[in-house]
C-alpha cells in the first residue's frame, strides 16, 4: 500500500518541477535576441572590466567622466531602482492580470531578502565609494544622499533588473522589450555614476535580479503555454 501511495506522489511532484522548468525556458524564448545580447555585452563588459582592474580604480576612473546633463538625468533615474516600484506594479497588475499582481509581489520579497542576506549579513560593512576614498577625491552630485557602507551587491541594480526583467518576460516578442532592458541599465549604472557603488556591485545585483525575476515567474505561470 506504501508504495501505490509514494508512487503517484513522486511522480507529480517531478511532474511539477518539470512544469516550472518547461515555463522558464518559454519565457526565455519569448525574449527578442536583441534584449539578450544586449545583457550578454553588459555582463562580458563586467567581466573583463573587474579581471583588469580593481573596483576602486576602475570606480575612480569612471567618476571621471560627468557632466551637468548627466548630473541631472541619473540623479532622477536612480529611482528605477527604488523598491517602491514593486509596490506600484502589484497595484496596477492588479486590475489588469492578477496573477502578475502575484509575481510582482513574490519578486519584491525575495529582492528585499536577498538584499538583506548579502548586504546586512554576509557582506556586512563593505564600504561605498564615498567611505572608502572620502568626498575629496569623487564627483559628488548635489541633492543626492550619500549612503557609506553596506556596498555589495547594489539593492536597487537588483530591483531594477528584477522589475524589468519580469516586464521583459510579461511582454513577450514586443518592442517595448527595448525600453526595459535599457531602464534597467540606466538604473544600475546610475548607482556608479551617482558614487552609491562600485561596478561590481551593479554587475552582481543585475544577475541577481534576472535570476529573481525568472524564479517569480516560474512559480506563478508554470504551464507550459504564452502568457498573454
């Protein structure tokens, strides 16, 4: 009797898993091969910057470069990245597909939980750009409150990528595609350009908020057809 029971119970919880794999690979060919290549040349970029130089002059070497137009533009376009954000798009998912009201809530909790497990508990302590080398020797922009410590990985790279990236998988085959990928860009080099973190915090959170972006979806939408 044990085993007739075991049996049928083994078998659908395989059958699940291979559900939710089955989706994540549907929704990972709904996005244009454009979006993609464009995060492959994020990420290769990231890889070959941080094995020829360290974070701290490879970030001193950016701060560089800034101007008042640019000054203006990443100071408003870092909130992106603010995990408000999820908490606008559950709100207005919520009466146009509710399930994705779902996701976005799921994405929202697991981003603030792995924020706090790398920031304030693994990587507790890690000094920002502006505590490790002072106000002296970066570009600061006015009206922005700096933040010291706490630097790996970047929360609101994290957000970002998890936000845009669930849109880019909810919007499958569409040009609007474009649109999120580069908000998400805007709002993890924003966090650089601002001096809240070095490169390799923004490269890391990025990962992480494609990969949270994709579990999120997995959970909700795991049959093995299009979304919309």
């Amino acid at each position: 009797m044990k085993t007739s029971i075991t049996l049928p119970l083994k078998r659908k919880t395989n059958f699940t898993f291979r559900n939710h794999i089955n989706a994540l690979a549907n929704f990972a060919k709904g996005i244009r091969e454009e979006i993609v290549a464009t995060y492959a040349i994020f990420f290769i970029a990231s890889i070959l910057l941080l094995i020829f130089f360290n974070k701290a002059d490879l970030h001193l070497f950016l701060n560089t470069f800034h101007t008042t137009f640019l000054d203006i533009f990443f100071k408003y376009t870092t909130f992106l990245g603010d995990g408000v954000m999820f908490g606008v798009l559950t709100v207005v998912f919520f009466f146009v597909k509710r399930k994705m009201s779902y996701v976005f809530m799921v994405a929202g909790v697991l981003t603030l939980l792995v924020t706090h497990l790398f920031k304030k508990i693994i990587f507790k302590g890690i000094p920002r750009p502006l505590g490790l080398f002072g106000e002296e020797q970066l570009h600061l922009v006015e009206g922005v409150k700096m933040a010291l410590w706490n630097s790996f990985p970047s929360g609101h790279t994290m957000t970002a990528f998890a936000i845009f990236a669930t849109l880019c998988l909810y919007f499958k085959n569409c040009f609007s595609q474009y649109l999120w990928i580069f908000l998400a860009v805007v709002a993890g080099v924003s966090r650089v350009y601002l001096s809240q973190h070095f490169w390799i915090d923004i490269f890391v959170g990025s990962f992480l908020g494609v990969l949270i972006a994709f579990v999120s979806m997995g959970i909700f939408f795991p049959e093995k057809r299009r979304i919309h």
